[in-house]
C-alpha cells in the first residue's frame, strides 16, 4: 500500500470482491486541484433485522495505519469471498460496512486534517461543558493550528456528513450495531476506546460495552487491548462518535456501540527512535515487516467484533445480568462516582 496511493489500493480491493461488494461513492473532496472519491463498502445480509458492524478509516491523514488496518481485513474478505463457505455462512448473518478512507485529501498530504485545515474528530456538532485541554480538546483559532473544529455555524465537513449518513442508513434502523474506528495514538498500549469524549458521565449502554470487554478478553487472551472510555484520557469537544452515538439514542431499544481503536506508536519509535524526527513515523510503523506485523495483529480483534455482533443474542446482559455489569463498569471505569470517593 505504501507504493501506490490509498485510493489505488481500495480500487484494487474493491474490483477483487467484484460483485460480493455493493459499492457507492458518498462524495468527493477536492485536494490540491484533484477530486478525490469517499467510498462506502458493504457486503452480506442488508436485512435491517440482522446486526451490522462498521468498519471506519483515514480520518486523520497522519495516521494512515489506521486506513491500512481497515483495507487489509477488507482485502482479507474478498478474497476468501471466492472460495470460503463458512464464510459466506456468517455473512447471512451479518452486515459489514466499510470506510477505509474518510479523509483521503488528508491522506494524500500526509495531515492529520482534512485539506480545509478541520480536524474532522472535533468537526462534529457537540460540545463539553466540562474543561477540556487546551488545543488538543479542539480550538476554533485558525485552521493553521492542530484540532481546529472548523468555523462556528457552519455545517459539518463533507467526509464528517458521508459517515453520519452511513450511519443513519445502515446502522441506526438496526436492534444491534457497532463500530470500529482505527487509529494510532501517540501512546506505549493499544486501546480500545468508547464513548463519551465531551463529557465522564456514563453512557447509556455501559453495561453492553462492559459485558462485549469481558467477551473480548475472554476470547482474545493473549492481546492486550486496554478497553475505557475515552474521558478516562481527556475530553474533547466535537467528537464525532460521541455525535452519532447520542443521534442512536433517539431509538429506544437499539443498542449502538461505536469504538475506536488507538494503536500505541511509541512501540514502533522505540523499536526506530530515528522514526521520531519523521511526522509519519511518530505515528505509523516505516519499516515494512513491523507494517505488516501491525496488519496481522489486529486482523483478530476485527474478526472477533464481527463474530460478537452476529451473535450478540448470546451474550448482551440482560435484567440483573445487565445490572451486575453496569455496576462493574462503574466501579472499574468511573470511581469518582462511587459513594465515598476522594480523589
């Protein structure tokens, strides 16, 4: 992928899955006088009563680890579309939805912005009321500066509203749906993070989120995802899962788990402290075999998430179950609301 762009690498995938694939183009932006294609992915059961998971990619352009994540279980797909059956067993049982490449005009210029300088994970239309960190929570003073939110009234950017339209049409009308957003974070652990970023109260389904951690490292013991929600680390305003997931809520009874994984990149600078001085390198693998040992271990936890969502049935709490699991994650996630507390 490194060799040719990421638009190329998606088209090539993309004609490999032929006509097991529905493919549609949600918009193009324009980077640097090219018109560059959004593309959306799906395969299996379009059913709305069967679960859906979402696979998201490219929002910030530095981070292009995260897009290759996304494109190498999607390759991975298509081609054993051609001749795994058990395969094609799942996917009457399951949606999978694919955006590998959100921000491609970011991608292209190698920035963690899109190319109107909108760092697209504080573009969306929620703010906290609690303190953020200074910049880095999201800043309106100048799209020359990291984590510009974008100008105040004005709607959302182009790639942010072809997400929340993916959303709306394939995942919302669904009782179960989640979402995986792959990035990499400037951190020594991978993490698996949820909802809210603009805010520490608890989200609606904690209890489903705490019951799919116990699944997760029931299953995949021998990873070390560190699964939290994201206010554990810090608050952001416009945060865009946090907007989708708040939209979910206006359906009673679905279950919407939106994730985002943050592959740690001090791992890859220590290994190559010279990656340090390149602004690629602080936040992907630059050596290939390290690439391609990224792209071969979080194939699993992609994998897992499917298979977790086709059979959620058996294990989303329920009654005092689900209870039981809220007040786990409460106690492990957010002791400052437990009685006798002191920070």
């Amino acid at each position: 992928m490194q060799r040719m762009s990421h638009l190329d690498a998606l088209a090539k995938i993309i004609d490999t899955g032929g006509a097991h694939f529905q493919t549609r183009t949600l918009c193009e932006v324009t980077c640097q006088g090219q018109r560059m294609p959004i593309h959306v992915v799906a395969m299996g059961n379009p059913d709305p009563e069967v679960p859906a998971v979402g696979f998201f990619g490219g929002f910030h352009g530095l981070e292009r680890i995260g897009a290759e994540v996304v494109m190498a279980y999607l390759q991975n797909l298509s081609t054993r579309l051609k001749w795994d059956t058990t395969l094609h067993r799942q996917l009457e049982s399951v949606r999978l939805v694919f955006m590998p490449l959100v921000n491609p005009g970011g991608l292209w210029r190698g920035t963690r912005a899109n190319p109107n300088g909108v760092d697209l994970m504080r573009n969306a239309p929620v703010a906290s009321t609690e303190r953020v960190p200074w910049l880095i929570g999201g800043q309106r003073i100048s799209p020359h500066l990291p984590w510009f939110r974008g100008e105040v009234d004005q709607p959302m950017e182009a790639e942010n509203q072809a997400v929340c339209e993916v959303i709306a049409s394939e995942f919302l009308p669904r009782r179960f749906s989640l979402t995986v957003d792959c990035h990499s974070g400037f951190g020594v652990n991978d993490r698996i993070w949820f909802p809210y970023a603009h805010t520490r109260v608890p989200i609606e389904h904690l209890a489903e989120m705490h019951a799919l951690k116990d699944l997760l490292q029931e299953t995949l013991c021998n990873y070390r995802y560190i699964f939290e929600p994201q206010s554990r680390q810090y608050l952001a305003h416009g945060d865009l899962w946090d907007h989708v997931y708040l939209c979910s809520q206006q359906q009673s009874g679905h279950v919407f788990l939106p994730m985002t994984l943050e592959m740690g990149s001090w791992t890859w600078v220590k290994k190559n402290p010279r990656q340090f001085f390149s602004r690629l390198g602080m936040f992907n693998p630059l050596i290939e075999h390290r690439q391609q040992r990224v792209l071969r271990r979080h194939l699993p936890l992609l994998e897992f998430f499917v298979r977790a969502a086709s059979s959620h049935l058996r294990w989303s709490p329920v009654d005092a179950e689900r209870e039981q699991h809220r007040e786990r994650a409460l106690s492990q996630w957010y002791p400052e609301l437990q009685p006798g507390f002191r920070s």
